[in-house]
C-alpha cells in the first residue's frame, strides 16, 4: 500500500513539473511571436522585405502555437511590409486576414490599427474609401484613449488631405499628430510628421522653411537608419533645391536617395527619383541628360501602368470579396442575433415553468404538510375529547356516587333530627311541667331541682348518643 502511495506521488509530482514546464514553454513562445513581430515592424522603414521575412516566421510560429493574437498581428506586420514594398495586392490580403482574427478576438486597439492601415492602402486608389477606413480608425481611437493610434490616424489623415491639395489642412493634421507623438516620444514618426509638413511647406512654395524642416528630417532619419524616409526626404529636398537654383545639392541629395532607393528595392520611389533628376537637368537646361531621364521614365510609367492596373483590378476583386464576406458576416450575425432571441425566450420560457413547476410542488407539499398537521391535530383534538369524555363520565360517576351519599346521609341527619327530638321532647316536657309546678309553688323545691337534674342529664345522654351514633354512621 505504500509502495502505490509513493508512485501515485510520484507520478503526480512527474505530471505537475511537466504542466508547469509546457506552460513555461508556451509563454516563452508567445513571447518570441511578440518580439518577432515588433522587430518585423522596427524594419518597415529600413529594410521592408524583412519585415516580411520576420513576419511570416512570427506568423508560422503563431499558427503552431495557436496564438490567435500573434497570427493577428504577423498577418498586419506582414501587409505593412507589403505595402511599402508596393506589392498591394498582398498588403490588402494580409490586412484583411488581420482584421478577421482581430474581430474574432473582440480586439479593438488591433481592428483600428488595421483600418488605419487600410486607410493608408487606398489613399491614392479611392480617397473616399480611404477616409472612411481611417475616420473608423480614428473612432476606435478615441474610444480606447490610444493615443498612439489616434496619432497615426492623424498622421495618415495629413496625407489623404496632402493628396488632395489641401495642404493646410494636412499641415493641421501634421501639427496634431505630432504634438502627440512628442507626448509620446516616439522619434520614428515624429521623422514622418516632419518630412510630410516639410512636403506641405514645399508645394505652399514656403521654401525656406521646407528646406529647414527636412534638412532637419533628413538627419534625424539617418540617425535611426530609416532608409525609405531618407530616400523620400531626398526626393523632396531635391526639389527644393532645385526650385532654389541650388543644383549642386540637388545632384548630390539625389545621389544619396538613389542609394537608399535601391536599398530597401523600392521601385516607385527609385521612378520619382529619376523623375526629379529629370526635372533637375532641364532646369539647369542640360537637355542630353534630361531626354535619357525621360526616357527611362517613360518606359518605367508603361511598366507602372500596368502593375498599377493591376493592382487597382486586385484591389476592386479584394474589395467586392470584402463587401460580400460583409453581408454574409451580417447574414450570420442577423441569424445569430435570433438564434439567441430565440434561446433567451425559450430559456426564459423554462424558467417560468420551472418557477411555475416550483410553486406547484412547493404549494402541494405545503397542503400535503398542511394536512398531516391538520389529522394529527384532529387525532389530537379526538384523543383529548375522549379524555374529556372519560373525565366526564367519572365526575358523572363520582357526583352520583356523592349525590346518593349525601341522599343518604340527609335521610340519617333527619332520621337523626326525628330522633332526637323525640328522646329529648319528653325530658323537656317534664322540666317545663317541673318549673309550672314550682312556679305554682305544688312542689317541693328540693325535690323539684332534683328531678330536674335527671331531666338534663337525660337530655345529655340522649345528645351523646345521638352524636355516637352519627360518628359510628361514618
């Protein structure tokens, strides 16, 4: 027996160090999806085809662990990368598969991040589909007090509004976002808030204080190794040194964001930049370089039509799959919404009967207790009345008994009373005789007294023994 004691001891030991390990293990895993994820992040602005990599490796690992929250967050990661790759098609995908986990999940702070994100993926397609996508961002925001989400949105809302030419509208959502990031100190984006106001202040033709805001943009960015800002901070910059006249720096500042460009194999960006160098080498009227820059511009945009084409006719299927996942999600939800009705009612209807039920069988076993006190009573109240019978019938008895002893007793008292005054009549007639006589002076005194004497003395035996006799009657 104490042998099969210490082994179920053992074993449980065994078992529980085992539990605690798996758990341990699991928390270090869910802890590397986190960390992969942020780090895929940390790259969108360096090298985004890492952000790629190291999301989809976050990604694989979540899906094998089964954490919904990691898969999440790899597949938004992953678009993000995606999206400043310009591989739209796949960003729209991967978003969408964010946003499906994130809604599972009743994630909030992840939905809006996502709609933000898709906000900023239709911004130069569709700009009302954009705005609603980052107004539904926005709201989330506010909601849960993310002031890092609602930065963003504010960030990104600069930019539909700079896409459109309202430049001094972008320049107030630039101001608001940033005054959030400084809160926050977050660098990164406060790099962005600066090329994007340095962007508004260029096309305002405010060109001094564009220069001074990128120039400014452009060092901060480097020191962070955000080589996709650099490269955009260089295209602008360019212009602004060219709009100056100053086409030395805007050579060498094209130069340096060619370099970027191919860095993190961003071909749009790499386009607009020889663009920009176009538009350099007519200013400076250098036609022979200008007409070799145009025409690898011109063969790009035909290349860029079609992907852009492309994209656009991916992003409407993406679109029309989205709109109809839509309407059966709210199908679903619609059927799930009466589905539960329809069980509350129902559950409803059962606890009534059971409450009805309840009462019934409370209420028959309360008569059911009602009527066994009631018989015990009567059997009680029945016991008691025959007592009260019997007690009846022996005060009946016992008065009859006394009544018939007193008849008796009365029938002696007066034969008693006959009686004696009967014995006593004659003595007493005598002693009157004796006084009449004595009165009449025809007796002799002495003699008189004398037999007076026998006459009381008889009136006393008689009492004697008339009271002897009603003692011995006893």
């Amino acid at each position: 027996m104490k042998k099969t004691l210490l082994f179920l001891s053992f074993t449980l030991l065994a078992f529980s160090a085992f539990a605690i390990n798996v758990s341990d293990e699991a928390g270090r895993d869910t802890n590397e999806v986190k960390k992969l994820n942020k780090q895929a992040l940390e790259y969108r602005l360096t090298n985004p085809s890492e952000t790629v990599i190291i999301a989809n490796k976050s990604l694989a690992l979540a899906q094998i662990l089964g954490y919904n929250r990691g898969i999440a967050e790899a597949y938004r990661v992953a678009g993000v990368g995606q999206y400043y790759l310009n591989q739209l098609d796949s960003a729209i995908t991967s978003y969408y598969n964010a946003l499906s986990y994130f809604q599972k999940l009743n994630d909030l702070k992840g939905e809006g991040e996502v709609y933000n994100n898709i906000g900023n993926l239709y911004r130069d397609k569709d700009a009302v589909r954009s705005k609603g996508y980052f107004n539904k961002a926005l709201a989330i925001g506010i909601h849960l007090s993310s002031k890092q989400l609602t930065a963003k949105v504010y960030l990104n809302l600069g930019n539909l509004f700079f896409r459109q030419k309202s430049f001094d509208e972008a320049l107030n959502y630039y101001d608001k976002s940033e005054a959030i990031f400084t809160q926050l100190k977050d660098s990164v984006n406060i790099i962005q808030c600066f090329e994007n106001k340095g962007n508004a202040y260029f096309k305002l033709n405010k060109l001094d204080l564009a220069q001074q805001t990128l120039v400014d943009a452009n060092k901060k960015a480097k020191e962070r190794n955000l080589n996709e800002a650099v490269a955009s901070i260089d295209l602008t910059l360019a212009l602004v040194y060219t709009a100056k006249n100053k086409f030395t720096k805007a050579e060498n500042i094209l130069k340096e964001g060619s370099t970027y460009a191919r860095i993190i194999n961003d071909g749009i960006l790499e386009h607009d930049l020889k663009y920009t160098n176009f538009q350099l080498e007519y200013k400076r009227k250098n036609w022979k370089a200008a007409i070799e820059y145009l025409k690898s511009v011109s063969k790009q945009d035909s290349l860029d039509t079609k992907d852009i084409l492309s994209s656009q006719l991916m992003l409407d299927e993406v679109k029309h799959k989205q709109e109809e996942q839509q309407n059966l999600a709210n199908l679903q939800e619609k059927e799930n919404q009466y589905e539960r009705v329809r069980f509350w009612g129902v559950t409803s209807v059962a606890g009534l009967l059971l409450v009805a039920i309840g009462l019934l069988v409370s209420n028959v076993k309360s008569k059911a207790k009602t009527n066994v006190q009631l018989i015990a009573l009567n059997a009680e109240v029945s016991r008691q009345k025959d007592n009260l019978d019997k007690v009846n019938h022996h005060l009946e008895e016992i008065i009859d008994e006394r009544t018939k002893d007193l008849q008796i007793k009365n029938k002696k008292l007066s034969d008693y009373s006959s009686y004696l005054s009967h014995q006593i009549r004659g003595p007493i007639a005598t002693l009157k005789g004796l006084l009449n006589l004595e009165r009449e002076g025809l007796v002799d005194e002495k003699e008189c007294i004398n037999m007076m004497d026998r006459c009381i003395s008889e009136i006393d035996e008689k009492i004697i023994e008339t009271s002897e006799m009603m003692h011995d009657s006893k």
